[in-house]
C-alpha cells in the first residue's frame, strides 16, 4: 500500500501526534498555513468524504470540535477554519480523507477565500429542481 497517509495514520511512519484512538490519528501538519495547523487522519483509508463510512464521518466531526476547542483554548487563536479538501481542483494533495484544523491569528498570512457570486433567480430555480 503506497498511501502515505495510511502509513502515518496507522504508525509505520512516526508523526507529531496530538491524539489518537482505534479510529484516529491526529498529528502536526508537516507545512502548516499557521501556528498549530493540525490534521485529522482516520486510521482506515477513505479516498475522499464521498467514500467515508457514515460513522467515521460522525466521529470525525466530533473529534475535530474537541480537538479545535482543546488548540482554541491553548494557542488562543482568534479563529480557526476547519478545511476538508475534496478533489485536485479543491486543493486535495493526499488522496486519503483528512480534516485540516487551521487556527487563525489577526494578521496572519493565511489565504482561504472566494469572491462572492450572485445566485440568479434561474440558478436558484435549476438547483432546487436537482438538489433538493
Ligand atoms: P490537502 O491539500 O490534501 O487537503 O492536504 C494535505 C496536507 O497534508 C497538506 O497541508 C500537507 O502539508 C500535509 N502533508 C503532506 N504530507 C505530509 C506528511 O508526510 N506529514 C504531515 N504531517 N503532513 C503532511
Ligand atoms: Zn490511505
């Protein structure tokens, strides 16, 4: 198995590791946006969100409110994004599911951000008709 994550994940390849359970390890970003970028990796690999057991994707999304709450509380950040990139074109690197914990400072050089659009009445009308 060439998944680099899978490796980190379940202890083949040593990582700074902030927690881990049977499901999860959680570890130090190796080129973190900001102080205390973190990374959520479970144990079992998933490509992606849309391949993750439904009850992995549950305790992942517990697990990252402890952990943010826990590095909020540490490093008194001003803010923190929790990032999950989906795909090449979203920014995905590693192709094994992962959450990124980015704590934010006032002033910190961290890019993560869209223009806003305009959803027309007709693009409204289209996705509703799709999606819902
Ligand atoms: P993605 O772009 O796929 O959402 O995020 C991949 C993240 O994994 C990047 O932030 C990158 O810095 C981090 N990363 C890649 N390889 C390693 C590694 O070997 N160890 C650690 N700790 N982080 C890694
Ligand atoms: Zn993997």
């Amino acid at each position: 198995m060439e998944c680099i994550f899978c490796k980190i994940a379940n202890g083949e390849i040593p990582s700074a590791t902030l927690y881990e359970d049977n499901d999860f390890r959680v570890i130090l970003d190796v080129n973190p946006a900001s102080k205390g970028h973190t990374l959520i990796l479970p144990k079992k690999h998933a490509d992606n969100l849309y391949e993750l057991p439904d009850e992995t994707a549950s305790k992942a999304l517990v697990l990252a409110k402890s952990m943010a709450s826990k590095i909020e509380r540490a490093l008194e950040c001003d803010g923190l994004n929790l990032v999950q990139n989906n795909g090449e074109t979203a920014g995905q690197t590693v192709f094994h599911f992962h959450m990124h914990i980015i704590p934010r400072y006032k002033n910190d050089n961290v890019k993560l951000g869209w223009k806003p659009g305009k959803l027309s009445d007709a693009m409204r009308e289209e996705l509703l008709s799709i999606l819902k």
